[in-house]
C-alpha cells in the first residue's frame, strides 16, 4: 500500500496486492490468533476498496480481487482455527496424561509410604519376636542348672518380666487334688500380696487362668475391663491386658503362666507362639526340678536305709567277734577281746570315729605324753585319711566274709537239697532231710515226721 501511495496512478495495483497481501496474510497465518487475522483480512479487503476514494484507479474485477483476499483470508482463519482446535485437542491430551501422571505419581507414592510402612511394621515385628526368642533361650538357659523347685519358679518370673519388660508375671501350680491351682511364684509387689496370702483360683471357675488350666487352651484378654472371665484383682490395679498359658506336662495339666501388662491389646497371635514356647521350657523346667528333688529324697531314703543296715550289719557282727580292736603301744600290737583283762583303759588326747556312710562303727584314740598337745591340720587330715581307708577295707571285709558266709550257706543247701531229690520213696526224703539239716545246723536234734492226728 505504500508503494501504490507513492507511484499513485503508475502502480500496478492488481499485481501489487495479489504479489504481497497473500503473503503477509500467510505469515500473519502462522502468528496470530483466527480473530487477528480476521480483522487483517477485513483491514486489507477496506484498504484495498479505498484506493479508488484517493483516486488510484483500480484495473480487473474489484470484486474478484476483494473476494480472492476474503478468500484466502478464509481459508488462512479456517487453518488457524484448525492448529487452534489441533493445539487445544493436544493440550487437553498433555493435560490428561499430566493428570494421569500425577495420579499415578500419587498412587504409586502412596503404595510405596504404605509398603515402607508394612516394611518398617514387619522389621519391628521381627526385631521384637528375635528379642523374645533370645529372652527366651536366655531365660531357658538360666533355669537349666537350677536344682531347687522354689527358687526356679521365683526366678523364672523375675526373668520373664525383666527382659519381656510386663508388668507382672506368675506361675501357678495345681494342688494334689488338682482343684484349685496356686500361685507359687511372681515378680511384682502385688504378686507378693498374693503369694503371701496363698492366692489360688478355682480351675475352671475363676479367671482366664483358670480356664487355661481347664481346658488346656491358651487365653487372651485384650481388654480386661470389658473380658467376663478377667479375674479382677485389687493387689494388681494396672492391669489392662492379660494372657494365660497352660504349663503342659504330656497329656496332664499342672498349672498356668500369667503374665499381665499395663497396656490395652498389649498381646498377639505371634505373641502366644512365643509365650507358649516359653511355659514349654518352664514346665521342663519344673518337671526336670520335681524328678531331681524325687531322686534325691530316693537316694537319701536308700542311703539312710543302706546306713541303717550298715550300722546294724556292724552292730551284729561286733557281738560275733572274741577280737573286736587293738592297741598298739609303740612296741607292740596286742588285740583287745571281749574279755575284761584286755580292755585298755587311758585317757586319750584325741578321739576320732570312725564313719561308713554317716554311722560311727567305732574310734580310733591317740595318747601322746604331751596331755595338752594340739594337732595341726596336716595331721588331723592325714589321721582322717587312714581312718577313712581303713575303715572301707573293714567294710569290703566284712563284706566278703558276709558273701562266703552264703556262698557255703547256698552250697550246704544246694547240696542237700540235691541229696533230698535224689531220695525215690518217702521215708528216704524225710531221712535225707533231718540229716542234711543237722548237717547244716551242727549239734541239733531233728525230728520230722508226719501228722498222724484225725
């Protein structure tokens, strides 16, 4: 347009706008939106019609070039519209995989919170149930050399709560007529208040300790104030949960673990795997205790029996013997006999006995010159010594004596009763017999005979 403003009447107006309208409509095309470049298609079509109003004649169809600018000004606000709507068809796609993106983004950042949380919640199971499992050998462990029922039990509460951190832990045992089972160990202040007041609960009847002993069933209160069976005990008033444990000895019963805590749902499934295997190793804990203390009264009451027999044994066989000691006087040995012309008779500076198996079978006496002589150690443990050596090879002695005693008692009677059977007819077995018995006897009269009497 300038340029027909400056050549005027000379300018080749058609040729002009054909030659740079289009094109600046077609760069117009590629940056403005279809409105701008509908208004730069209306401002070309009106400048281009007010040429002749300045007086630039205009050569050709006016119309024809007026509707080939509207044209491809159409056709230019038409492509622009379709790059819009092209444009906005992709934008709304980017928006919706932006979209689908952050939800993803928010679904997978939310299953991986939840997956660290399960992670963190499995790690914290874990490390706890290997806390418990090394309480638990530690606790076994423990209780292994441990000999006396009493101070097993008392430490085997002490232990639990100590190193599984509950607030009160006991072992009840049932009584002989398996009635009512007994608290015989706790750790905490009221399980003293108990035990001191012999507390016992009716099996099958009261608590959950009960019931676990009836029915030999393991059972939870999770919430004791809202559990019917809870047992509720005025020396224990911060329990809020409770668990119960049977002590299982084969296919029998004998009592209950209970441990109780200060918190509600304080206990688990995986708890009363573990809790179970726990009360196994106490209740071989206590049977190992009981079969130890059973052996022990057996030993002691065959040992006491065997010391009885012993000192009997000894006793008897002192009165049999002419000989029963000697005295020796730094010369030489003389015996000493149950005749009174052999007693010795001296004030002795040390009496020793003579022990086997806790009875005194005799003593042995020292006379020194030195009345007030004291005898050092070495020399009372060497004087204990020889007695101790001296009086197992009497033992072993009589022993053998007793064992040759009847050896020759069996042979005599085997002897005889060989004799005996070989006799045919009955006055040969009852003649066999008195003789083999005055034989055996030495110096009796024998007389067997048959009753006759109606």
């Amino acid at each position: 347009y300038i340029t027909i403003f400056i050549q005027g009447s000379r300018a080749d107006v058609g040729t002009l706008i054909l030659s740079y309208v289009p094109l600046s409509l077609i760069v117009a095309g590629s940056f403005l939106s279809s409105w701008a470049l509908l208004l730069l298609t209306a401002i070309n079509i009106v400048l281009f019609l007010s040429l002749q109003f300045i007086g630039i004649p205009l050569t050709g169809g006016l119309i024809a070039q007026s509707a080939i600018i509207g044209v491809i000004g159409v056709v230019l606000i038409l492509l622009a519209n379709y790059r819009d709507n092209t444009e906005k068809i992709r934008l709304k796609e980017l928006l919706t995989i932006n979209q689908e993106l952050e939800s993803l983004s928010e679904n997978l950042e939310q299953r991986v919170n939840e997956r660290t949380k399960d992670l963190a919640l499995s790690n914290k199971q874990i490390s706890r149930r290997a806390e418990q499992l090394t309480a638990i050998a530690n606790i076994a462990r423990s209780l292994t050399n441990m000999q006396d029922i009493n101070d097993l039990l008392s430490t085997s509460t002490k232990s639990i709560s100590q190193q599984l951190g509950y607030y009160h832990v006991g072992i009840f045992l049932n009584d002989s007529q398996d009635n009512n089972t007994v608290l015989r160990a706790a750790n905490s202040v009221g399980g003293q208040k108990m035990l001191n007041r012999g507390h016992q609960l009716r099996i099958g009847k009261e608590g959950i300790v009960g019931y676990a002993v009836k029915t030999g069933q393991p059972r939870i209160a999770l919430d004791v104030g809202v559990d019917s069976v809870y047992f509720d005990n005025p020396d224990l008033p911060e329990t809020r949960s409770e668990i119960a444990i049977p002590l299982r000895l084969g296919s029998e019963y004998i009592g209950a673990m209970d441990i109780q805590s200060t918190e509600v749902n304080a206990f688990s499934d995986e708890d009363l795997v573990v809790f179970t295997t726990l009360a196994d190793q106490v209740t071989i804990a206590i049977q190992n205790a009981r079969l130890l203390e059973q052996t022990q009264v057996a030993l002691r009451d065959t040992e006491d029996a065997y010391a009885q027999q012993t000192s009997a044994a000894w006793k008897s066989y002192a009165q049999k013997q002419t000989i029963t000691g000697y005295h020796y006087d730094g010369v030489e040995s003389k015996p000493i006999t149950t005749d009174i012309k052999s007693k010795v008779d001296f004030e002795a500076n040390k009496v020793l006995p003579m022990s086997l198996r806790g009875k005194i079978i005799g003593h042995l006496k020292l006379k020194t010159a030195d009345k007030d002589r004291e005898w050092t150690d070495e020399e009372i443990g060497l004087i204990e010594s020889t007695i101790e050596r001296a009086t197992i090879a009497l033992e072993n002695a009589r022993l053998l004596e007793d064992a040759q005693r009847r050896a020759t008692k069996e042979r005599v009677i085997s002897e005889g009763a060989t004799r005996i059977s070989a006799a045919l007819d009955v006055e040969s077995i009852m003649q066999a017999t008195a003789e083999e018995l005055e034989h055996a006897l030495g110096g009796s009269d024998i007389i067997i005979q048959l009753d006759s009497n109606k």
